[in-house]
C-alpha cells in the first residue's frame, strides 16, 4: 500500500495539469469540468499529502478545494 500511496503524486500531478487546460477554456462546460477535476486532484494530493507528512500541502489543498467549489457554483450560475 505505501508504494502505491507513494506512486499518488503522478496521477495527481496529471489531473491538475488537465484541469488547468479546461478552466482556461472559453466554453463554459469545458471550463466546469476543469473545476471538478481541481476536485478530484484536491482529494489525491491530500491522500498523497497525508500518506508523506506533507502537511502544508495538505492544508492548501484544503483552501484550493474552497476555491475549486466556487468555480464550480459561478461556472453552474452562468450556465443558467
């Protein structure tokens, strides 16, 4: 398992980058689908943050995700 947890940061370090790409779209469906892989990266960069002591990422993660969710909600609001 804690090679496994070790091995986290790739995939995590992936889906960042993918989200990044879609919430600098234009669309605004591209655009909320970035904000919830931010999501999805939040929760695999705490799991690998936990698993490495790497508390000070895991506490921004936190903040990010608070960030991610407002995108998300203002991306929802101007979709209708």
């Amino acid at each position: 398992l804690s090679s496994v947890l070790d091995l986290l940061q790739w995939p995590a370090m992936a889906v960042t980058v993918g989200a990044g790409w879609l919430v600098a779209s234009d669309l605004q469906p591209r655009r909320l689908w970035g904000f919830a892989l931010f999501l999805v990266s939040n929760v695999l960069w705490v799991a690998w943050g936990v698993h490495a002591a790497a508390w000070a990422l895991v506490v921004l993660q936190g903040f990010l995700a608070v960030t991610n969710v407002r995108g998300v909600a203002d991306n929802r609001a101007a979709s209708g």
